[in-house]
C-alpha cells in the first residue's frame, strides 16, 4: 500500500439498543465524575490560595557578607518602599546599646526567656555569637505580615540554613560584592607606606 490512511481519533461508536443505553449511562457516569474532579480540584487550588493570603506575603531572606552592602540595599528598599516591605525585629539576651529602642532595634529578653521560646519552637531561626543569643521569632514575621507586608530578613548564614528546615517558605536573595578585592579594600585600612 503506498499511502496509508491516516487514523483519526474517534469516539467510540455508540451501540444501538440496549446496550445504548447502557453506553449513554456509561457516559453521564464518566462525564459526572470528571465534573466532579475539576470542582475538587479548584475547591483545593482555592483553599490554598486562601491559605496563602491569610499567611500574608511570602517573606524575603537576605543574606551575604559583612560589607556586601545589605545595609545600604535595606534602607534604599525601606526609603522607596516603606508600605510594602517591613523588617521583622529580632530578639537578643544582650543589653540594650545606648539609644535603642526595645521593640524596635531588638526585643531585649533574658537568656531564660528566650531559651523557652525556643524549646517551644517559637523562633525560626537562632544563633549565639559573643556570649548573646540572637534570633527572630516567627511572631517577629507574622507581625509584619499581619500589616500586609512583605517581611525582610536579615540574616547570616547560620540562620539561612535553620529557616530551610522550617515551613516559611520565603524567597531567598543572596547579596555579594562584586569582588573579594573591593570587599577587602572597603572593610580593611591600607597599612601606611602603601
């Protein structure tokens, strides 16, 4: 056979009969029952969605080197934007600095306050550094979110690896200087004679 007749895809032949009956009833049955699955799933897809905007916008993660320029990023995005995007205030069992503000630098705790909240598993991520814990509480976000905001963390490395073990599910931005050269020259004095 040089050409070969192309197939078509066909419906099935209705049977005539009984067994037409039999077929239509076949057919409402499958027709309701995908009906039936696209309601289920766009009842789920909404419940979900609806989960999503009462959790509030997804957070944001910063994170890179001392020196990256961070700071100067967070504050150009707080000055631009300052209706959009809020900064979660971290915790601390260290003492206040002169001119801070508890609830607004930090939440100055006491190490046993803080050590409960975490046991409670309360804090989505924490370190220690020079003797102080530090740490931002998912009460912290959700301030923030609450507001309609989308919530900006500032947070090392440590920290970063402690919020993917968690179910914050932000989105990740990693902030590096363009050279180790330039990062080095910006954060290190030249030694004289140079």
């Amino acid at each position: 056979m040089l050409f070969q007749e192309k197939k078509h895809h066909e419906r099935p032949q209705r049977p005539c009969g009984d067994t037409l009956r039999s077929f239509t009833s076949w057919e409402s049955r499958e027709r309701r029952r995908n009906r039936e699955r696209r309601l289920k799933t766009s009842f789920s897809l909404a419940i979900l969605n609806l989960r999503l905007a009462m959790q509030g916008p997804r957070p944001v993660v910063l994170s890179g080197p001392s020196g990256a320029g961070k700071s100067t990023l967070l504050k150009k995005l707080f000055k631009d934007y300052e209706n959009v995007f809020g900064f979660s205030v971290s915790h601390t069992t260290r003492q206040p600095r002169p001119g801070e503000v508890n609830g607004k630098d930090y939440h100055f705790v006491t190490r046993e306050e803080m050590q409960k909240e975490i046991d409670a598993g309360e804090f989505i991520e924490h370190a220690e550094f020079s003797g102080n814990m530090y740490g931002t509480s998912k009460g912290a976000v959700q301030a923030v979110q609450a507001q309609n905001q989308i919530c900006v963390l500032d947070i090392d490395i440590q920290g970063v690896k402690n919020i993917k073990k968690t179910d914050l599910n932000p989105i990740y931005i990693s902030v590096q200087p363009p050279s180790l050269d330039i990062l080095v020259s910006d954060r290190l004095p030249l030694p004289l004679g140079s």
